[in-house]
C-alpha cells in the first residue's frame, strides 16, 4: 500500500494565515481550513503562533468537548512555563501533511517567524480601507525576509466577512495594485459575513460544521487553495 511507505522525503507544507491588521478573521479562517483539511484526510497541525491572545488555543479547548472531527492543535506554553516552545513544535510537525500557523494581528516577532517559513501566505481582509492600507506594511516585511528566503513566498489575499452588493466590488477594485505585485492573488470567490462563524467559533466547531452556506464558502476557498498548492490526501493503493 502506497500509504505504508515511509513519509520521511516529505516535509508539511506550510501555510500562514498571517495580516498586520486586528480582527480580520485569520483565527476563524486558520481553524475553519484544519477542520476542513482534517475531514479531507490530511495529517494536519495547526499553530497557535499568537501567545498573547491564544485563541486558536481557546478554541481547540472548546473542541475538545465535541465529537467531531479531531484537529490536533499545538498551543504555545504559558510565558511563566520553562518549556521552549519551539523545541516542542518540533517534536509535533513531524511529517505531517499540513502545518497552519496562525499569527497574531500585528508586526511581531512571531509574525515574522510565520512568515519567514511559509510556503503560502493567506491573508484575510475585510472590505475597508485601513485592511487595505495594513498590505503596505506586510509587503514590507515580505520584502525585508528576502534575506532569509530563496524566494517570496505566495500571497493569497481573501475578502473575508464581505459584505454583499457595492463595498466588496469597490475593494476589489482598490486591490489591484497589490494584486499587481508579483506573487500575489486575489481569491475570486468571497467569505461572507454570517453568524455561522462567531458561533462556531465560540463552541470550537468550524461553521461548515454549524451551516450550509458557511460551508459553501469555506469548500470554495479551500479549492483555490488546492490549486494553489494545498497537499491533497494520498490515495492508497491496494
Ligand atoms: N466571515 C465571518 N462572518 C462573521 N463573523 C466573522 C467572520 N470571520 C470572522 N468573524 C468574527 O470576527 C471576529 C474576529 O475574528 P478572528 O478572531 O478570527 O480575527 P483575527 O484576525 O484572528 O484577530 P486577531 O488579529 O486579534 O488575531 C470574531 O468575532 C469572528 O467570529
Ligand atoms: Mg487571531
């Protein structure tokens, strides 16, 4: 069976749910994509990279009280605990399929971090024009990692909690010229804003586990991400 066969050639790819901007929903997008990832077959870890907030940390407890689908989380150790955290993530991505790390909204260290090991960046923005403004400074990080990367890294941009008709026309519009910059792409299809996602989130679900349009939304963004690289499950062979 071709599933048997020793991962060990493989390393996780590697996706940063990642913005400078508060609140732009990279937590709800980064736990919503393990849910789906996991329910999908693939070995996935996703990384709490925001020690002060810990939300996806927060959420993973809330999960544990629901039957669903497991979603293996590592959560960073509180700052008084002894435990280098980076010594324990090691020991957990392993060989898996997928890592998503989820970073805090805010140049930091940990953002930078994030950055500097993704194979593809997501990032979430609603439709105004200080999320617009924020792309400045992540462009700049981007550029200021070139010294640690052989290339820059993809950059997917994702209109989440989009509201419908005009605003999110006229930020599409606004984003063509980061959209411009190479390497960069607008997701065609929108993440809506819908009472799906506050209540999942609280109850450490992802909304496609709560409702159907949510999870139309959620299975047309994680197509764009196949395609743009996201590994798909091994099929095993008999
Ligand atoms: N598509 C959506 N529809 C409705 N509400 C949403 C949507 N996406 C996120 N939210 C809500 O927006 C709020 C902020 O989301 P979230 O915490 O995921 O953002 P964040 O970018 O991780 O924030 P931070 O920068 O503080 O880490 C939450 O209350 C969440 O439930
Ligand atoms: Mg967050």
């Amino acid at each position: 069976m071709l599933a048997d066969l020793p991962k060990a050639a493989r390393s996780p790819y590697v996706v940063a749910v990642a913005a400078t901007k508060g609140g732009t929903g990279k937590t709800s997008i980064a736990t919503a994509l393990a849910v789906e990832s996991a329910r999908r077959g693939l070995d996935v870890l996703l990384v709490d990279a925001d020690a002060r907030q810990r939300s996806a940390a927060l959420w993973a407890a809330a999960r544990e009280a629901s039957p669903r689908v497991p979603c293996k989380v590592f959560t960073p150790p509180p700052p008084e605990s002894s435990t280098n955290p980076l010594l324990a993530l090691r020991d957990l991505i392993g060989e898996r399929d997928l890592v998503l790390l989820d970073a805090g909204g805010a140049d930091s260290r940990a953002l930078r971090a994030v950055l500097a090991v993704a194979d593809l960046v997501l990032v979430p923005l609603r439709a105004g024009a200080f999320e617009l403004w924020s792309l400045d400074d992540l462009a700049g990080i981007l550029d200021a990692l070139a010294v640690v990367r052989d290339a820059p890294p993809p950059v997917v941009l994702v209109l989440n909690q989009a509201p419908a008709g005009k605003l999110a026309d006229e930020a599409r519009a606004l984003l063509a010229t980061y959209v411009a910059r190479p390497g960069w792409t607008l997701a065609e299809p929108v993440v809506r804003a819908r009472v799906a996602w506050p209540r999942a989130g609280g109850s450490g679900l992802s909304p496609a586990e709560f409702d159907a349009p949510a999870r139309a939304d959620i299975d047309r963004l994680y197509d764009v991400l196949t395609r743009l690289g996201l590994p798909e499950p091994q099929e095993t062979f008999e």
